[in-house]
C-alpha cells in the first residue's frame, strides 16, 4: 500500500508533536530514545501485528507494549483499527 507523502507527513507530525507534548521518547533503529522518530521506523514493526480468526474469535496477534504505546501516542483512531477501544 503506498501512503500518499502528504498524509505521512502529517502523521510523522502529529506523533513527534505528541511525543514533545508528553515528554516521552520511543526508541529508534539503534534502541536509543528520540523525540523524532521517522514514520517508516514507526510501521515497520506493525508488519508483523495479524487479525487472525480462532472458533469465531478475532483476536490481535503481536500487539506488544511498545506497540500500544505507539498507536495511543497516535490517538483514537489508530487505535481503533487494531482493536484497541
């Protein structure tokens, strides 16, 4: 799926404004803190994150902390989409 540059700026915004706005980091390729991290850093990890259907149940798989974390910092939406709310 290809994202338009537009609307990942905006995203990679919102979540570096968040992060500054709540004093928290997330950690970069090198498992660093940053207040700035790069949206292809950020989805990459979700990549290995399925809805997978047992006996009628769809459960989310590899959904880590770190993963919540994120999809909180990212707000309502997002974490909609993964089941979160």
């Amino acid at each position: 799926m290809k994202i338009s540059n537009g609307f990942y700026t905006l995203g990679e915004r919102q979540l570096r404004q968040t992060l500054a706005q709540t004093q928290q980091t997330l950690p970069n390729q090198l498992g660093k803190p940053t207040q700035r991290p790069t949206l292809r850093w950020i989805f990459q990890p979700f990549m290995t994150v399925h809805l997978v259907t047992l006996n009628g149940v769809k459960p989310i798989t590899n959904l880590t902390p770190l993963r919540q974390r994120i999809l909180r910092l990212m707000g309502a939406s997002c974490q909609k989409y993964y089941l979160m709310t």
